[in-house]
C-alpha cells in the first residue's frame, strides 16, 4: 500500500522532498522529517515543541479538544473511579491490567523494596528545616541514584524493570520523609500490613508515640488523585526524564532531573501556586482585580490553575477532582479554614469562564485548580503538594524510560537550533577593546 506522504518543496531552489506520514492509534497523524536536512538543508523549529511529537508511545492518549485522557487505553474516568493507584502504576509498566495472582507479586515486590538505605537518610541533614520540599525531593532522589548504580545496567531489561519496581516502591518513602524533616518530627518506618497508600499517610502523619488513624475516605481521595497524576503523555517533566535518560544515565538520576522540571509554577508547582492564589485573594470580591491582573498583557500576573498547553474545553482530570472536591468539604464542618478558599475558588471559576478574554483562549480549570483543595482538606501543607504531584507521576516518569529504553529506534536526543548569534570575528586583546 503506497504510504502517504507530504510534498516539502523548498521554492528557493525548487528541490522538492517527500516526507512519509505515519498514523497512530488515535490522534493527530505525524510527518517524519528525519529526511529534512540531509534532503534540503534544513531543519524544522518550533519553541516550545507545541506542534512537534517527540516520540511513538503506547502509555497514555489525550485528546485536549474532547478531553479525553486514556492510559495503555483505559479511560481516566473508569481508572479513578474503579482502580487504585498501585494497580495504575502497574498498567502504566507492564501494559495491561494485572491478574489477581499478578497484582499480589506486584504488591509484594513493592513492599520488598519499599525501605531506603539508611545512609541516604543523612542526606536529609544537609537541608535547612525549611527548605521548599521540592528541592530535597531532587536531591535525595538523585542521591538514591547512589545506591543503585552498580546493580542497574540499563541495557538489560530485568535491571530495568526492578529499578522501576524500586523507585515506586520508595517514593513514598522519600515524600513522607520530607514532610517530617520540614515538621522536625521523627522519620516513620514502612509498616507492610498497610496498603500503598495507607503506608503513605503512615509515615506522614504517624508519630512514634501513639497509632495513627487512618480515615478511609481520606485514603481514597488520596488514592484517586494520586491515579489522576500518574503520567500524562509528554509533558515537560516527562519529557525531561526521556531527553535526560536517552544519555542511558542512571534512571533515578532521571527521575531527579522531572522532578526539577515538575517544581515549576507553570507545571506541577501550579498546585502550590492556586492555593496561594486563593489566599493571596482573600475574598470574593476581590476577584474582579486579579481577573483584570490575568487579562492585563502588561502585566506578567495568570490566573494559576487556569489554562492548558493540550486541553482546550475541560481538563478531564479537573472535572474528576471538582466532584471529589465537594464530597471533602461537605463532609467538613462550616467553620473549616478552607470553606472560603473553596468558595473563592468556585466563583473565580464562575467569572473566569464567563469572560471572553478566558473563553477567547480557551483557558478553563486544570488538574492543579483542584487538587489543592484536596491535599489542604487532607491536611497536607502547601508546600507539600507538588511533592504529592511528584510522586504519583514518577509512575507515569518510569513507564516512559521503560518505553524509550525498549524502544528499536532509541537513541540520544539531540536537537538543533536556528543561531542568531554573531558573524565569524576574531579575539581581541584585552588592551585593544574599546
Ligand atoms: C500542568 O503538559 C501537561 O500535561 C501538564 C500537566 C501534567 O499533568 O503534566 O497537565 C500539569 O502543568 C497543568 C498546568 C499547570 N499550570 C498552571 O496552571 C499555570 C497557569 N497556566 C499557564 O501558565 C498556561 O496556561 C500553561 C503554562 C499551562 C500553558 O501555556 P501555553 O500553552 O504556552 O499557553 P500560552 O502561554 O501560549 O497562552 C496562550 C494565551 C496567552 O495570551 P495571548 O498572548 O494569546 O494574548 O493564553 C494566555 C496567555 O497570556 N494565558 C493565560 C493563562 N494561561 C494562558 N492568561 C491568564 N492566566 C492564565 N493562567
């Protein structure tokens, strides 16, 4: 069957290529342009890669105009209402959905690998108590690469899929370690006769001197959003784990360099920033002058939690979160702290999806809108959230390094550049410069 492809015809010259078309499952189908610059001397740019599909994958499907977000095919929705987090992070290795004979290895695995070594605990002494979360999230995960560089030889399948078992098995682990160190209250062991995300809060809120109780429809909120940030196709933290790994450096050391990416406020940080947001506000109506803030094109102010680089009606992931929003605050008593942020939140939405400027640019409530919310309601802090945020995507992170290392055509990214810069000139002599 001929395969289809586009006609690039440079009209300088006249010299004409012809680039194969290739077409996936869903979506948007790709031109190959591999061909472009030993055919015509060129390359393609294109800041901020919006247009520019960086790899085949087979993990996770969105679609930003129908909202649609799909993982190894199944639709969030069926996901975040039916599974649990550790079996998403399984569908995201493996492929499939696993067998109950299937999930009980699994589960058990992660349990055998859920402690850290002891030495990487000293790492956290080099932190001040109040140091952004974040930034010890990036350096004890990179410091864990450490501990696991002689034994992990990318090249070989089973290492790489034990390091993957490993780093979910220990995220956790880290997260809940960095919350105590900012509290100064001891570190809290695994206890295996909990569940994933039971473990979690355990470690987190547990203190040596008395049981914690766990609520179980804290846990499953926990639990939904921790599958509702799991991998989302090739965002920038993803796709920084995929560009860093393609060196065929440590994995783990991979995995520090999204979590850097992630931190920023105009991707996982926006979690942070949206409560932020809603305390900086303060009072409904106040509104009206942060919305005009976010219109005005002089000045540099968004709305966080607003806008997407791929939804373009609804964020699937928000209108999930929203429900589960509700169900927390009506269960919490009148006088909660967060009612007013929530009713803040919900009239900022109001307004904001009713004005033009918003609409014109197709800038609704993402996942990071919400989830704040939620993590505060579970008595979270807000400097914690996109630690939360790291640690549920290092699932999706692992399954797209698997991805690339298995990939036939693997290979180091390298992209190019358009130069502007100076024409050839020569060195000049500190005493001959103007
Ligand atoms: C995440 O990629 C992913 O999948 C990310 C993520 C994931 O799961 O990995 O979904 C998680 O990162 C969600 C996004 C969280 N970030 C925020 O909420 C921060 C606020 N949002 C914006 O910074 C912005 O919307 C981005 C970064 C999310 C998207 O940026 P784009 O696609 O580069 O959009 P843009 O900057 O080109 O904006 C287009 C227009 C501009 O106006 P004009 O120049 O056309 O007049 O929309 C405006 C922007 O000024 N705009 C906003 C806005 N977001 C875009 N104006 C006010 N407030 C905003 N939030």
């Amino acid at each position: 069957m001929k395969s289809e492809t586009v006609t690039i015809t440079d009209n300088s010259t006249g010299k004409t290529i012809e680039c194969p078309i290739h077409k996936g499952t869903y979506g948007a189908p790709v031109i190959d342009t591999a061909s472009l610059y030993k055919e015509l001397g060129m390359f393609t740019i294109d800041p901020g890669f919006t247009t520019t599909a960086s790899c085949r994958s087979a993990i996770t499907y969105l679609d930003g105009e129908q909202g649609v977000l799909l993982h190894r095919g199944y639709p969030i929705e069926q996901l975040a209402n039916e599974s649990s987090f550790l079996e998403v992070s399984y569908l995201l290795l493996h492929g499939e959905l696993p067998t109950a004979t299937e999930f009980v290895e699994y589960e058990n695995q992660i349990k055998n690998y859920n402690n850290v070594h002891e030495h990487l605990m000293r790492f956290f002494n080099g932190y001040r108590y109040d140091a952004h979360p974040m930034s010890i999230m990036v350096g004890v995960t990179g410091a864990m690469a450490s501990f696991y560089h002689e034994t992990t030889n990318v090249k070989n399948s089973e290492d790489r899929m034990r390091i993957a078992h490993r780093l979910i098995a220990k995220m956790p682990n880290i997260g809940s370690k960095v919350y105590k160190h900012g509290i100064g209250e001891p570190f809290i062991y695994p206890d295996n006769s909990l569940g994933y995300i039971e473990n979690l809060m355990n470690m987190m809120f547990a203190v040596p001197s008395q049981p914690f109780e766990l609520h179980p429809k804290a846990v499953a909120a926990l639990d939904q959003l921790m599958i509702l940030h799991a991998d989302h196709e090739q965002n920038a933290s993803t796709s920084t784990v995929r560009l860093a790994g393609s060196s065929e450096a440590n994995p783990l050391a991979a995995i520090s360099a999204g979590i850097s990416t992630l931190w920023g406020k105009a991707h996982g940080g926006a979690n942070e920033a949206v409560l932020e947001m809603l305390e900086e506000i303060g009072d409904v109506k106040n509104i009206p002058k942060f919305i005009a803030r976010a219109k005005d094109k002089e000045d540099s102010y968004r709305l966080m939690g607003f806008g997407h680089r791929v939804y373009k009606n609804f964020d699937p992931r928000a209108t999930i979160i929203s429900k589960a929003c509700h169900e927390v605050l009506d269960d919490m008593d009148q006088n909660s702290e967060l009612r007013p942020l929530m009713q803040i939140a919900m009239e900022l939405e109001k307004i904001a999806l009713e004005d033009e400027y918003f609409i014109q640019r197709k800038l609704y409530p993402n996942v990071d809108f919400y989830s704040g919310i939620i993590l505060r309601a579970l008595s979270i802090p807000t400097n914690m959230f996109t630690v939360f945020f790291a640690m549920a995507r290092s699932a999706g992170w692992i399954a797209n390094w698997l991805e690339m290392m298995e990939d036939p055509d693997f290979r180091i990214g390298r992209p190019r550049q358009l130069y502007i810069g100076s024409e050839r000139r020569d060195y000049v002599a500190m005493d001959k410069r103007g």
